[in-house]
C-alpha cells in the first residue's frame, strides 16, 4: 500500500511542478492545496513523519497581493525538496512511476497479486521471475490435473506437444504455430524457471523483471484459450 502512495504521491509532485512554469511570481491557492494533500496522504500512509515540508510563512505572498495566492519560487522549493527526499529516502523516481503504469496493463490477478510487491521492491528482482514461471506452471497443472507432480520441462514435455494430434493442449490445428507454442513454454521454464528455483540471479533489473513477467501474462492468456485434449 505505502509503496503505490510513494509512486503515485512522486507523480503528482512532478506534475505540480511541471505546472508552476509561469510568467507570474505567484502561484494560485489550488497549488498549496493540492501540495498540502500529497503531503496528508504521505503522511497518513508510510512510516515517515515527513518534517520539515509544510509551507512556512514565506511561502505566502504579502498582503498588498491577494490573500489566496503563493509565492511560486517558495512553493517550486519545497515541492523540489519532497521530490527530492523520496527519491533518495524512499526510492522514487520517474522509471519507477514508468514502471508501474507499464506493470497495469498486465491483465492476469495471480500473476499481478504474486508478483506487485516484489516489482515495488528496491532489489532482489529475480523474486519476481520465480513467482511468475510458478503460476505459468501452476495454471498448466490446473488445465490438466492427472499432472499435478509434474513440474519443469517434464511437465511441459507432457502437456504441450509440437504436434497438435499428440498434445494435451492445443493451441493451434496448424503445425507451426503449435510447435511455436510448444518452444516458448520449453524456453520460458528453461531459460527463466529453471535458474530463478536454483539460484540468485543477482543481475536481473527490475525492467527485465517486469518484460519478462509481461511476457509470461501473454502466455497465460493463451493457456487460458487453449484446448485441452484428452489423448486415449
């Protein structure tokens, strides 16, 4: 939860300031009011008390100005000051805002609910390539039960053949195209599954993370579309 408030609480941040780009020296009351509700909701859900980023008096224009007005260079500092501490104190930034607009469009809830968090992550983002390849394999076992001890190449082996006459899923009658199937499901669990259950893999960045994970949603897509065959 605190992470989606840091990121989404960064990105409105970033918008208030791309917005005082102005002529004038002060800034409308929707500024300091839209500043003071990031600032209540940060507060309200992370672990941070936030000190020292309230409006002081020399944020406010003098009375021969209009009351309801903010002096723009007071306000574009502090909001560049709070931008600043969560990007160094809580880890935001625009690639991690970038990152989950992108992480959104994936459409399968297990997959996102197993791997959301891990994506929010500072580190360790090969976490996310071992869940995402377990519920490629846990969804290929739903499809065909009498698999369920299987697991690895064994049971993609089992269950998806480059023949659409021999296969326990189908996902194409042309010969092609179901021996293309056949070779992602082999590659994802052996180029990815595999090393991500029997070791670290330190280098994995969480932009390769999300790709390959995006990739994996693809594939339980088609899954979901595939035909399961009941071979005598």
């Amino acid at each position: 939860m605190s992470r989606r408030v840091i990121e989404g609480s960064y990105a409105r941040l970033v918008g208030l300031r791309n917005s005082t780009i102005t002529g004038e020296n002060y800034l409308s009351r929707d500024f300091g009011t839209d500043y003071e509700l990031v600032l209540k909701n940060l507060r309200e859900n992370v672990d941070d008390d936030f000190v020292g980023f309230d409006f002081t008096d020399g944020c406010y224009f003098d009375n021969k100005y209009d009351s309801m007005t903010y002096n723009r260079l007071s306000v574009v500092s502090k909001i560049n000051q709070l931008i600043s501490y969560l990007e160094m104190v809580h880890r935001a930034s625009s690639r991690i805002v970038e990152v989950g607009s992108v992480y959104n469009l994936i459409v399968d809830a297990e997959l996102k609910s197993r791997c959301s968090d891990l994506l929010s992550a500072s580190e360790h983002f090969d976490r996310v390539i071992n869940q995402a390849t377990q519920v490629l394999e846990e969804r290929i076992r739903s499809k065909i039960p009498e698999y369920g001890a299987d697991s690895g190449l064994v049971l993609v082996g089992k269950a998806i053949n480059n023949n659409p006459e021999k296969t326990r899923l189908r996902f194409s009658d042309q010969g092609a195209e179901q021996e293309g199937f056949a070779a992602i499901f082999r590659g994802l669990v052996g180029a990815f599954r595999n090393p991500s259950h029997h070791r670290f893999l330190t280098e994995v960045s969480r932009e390769q993370a999300l790709q390959i994970c995006a990739f994996i949603d693809n594939m339980l897509g088609a899954l979901e579309k595939a035909e399961v065959v009941n071979q005598s």
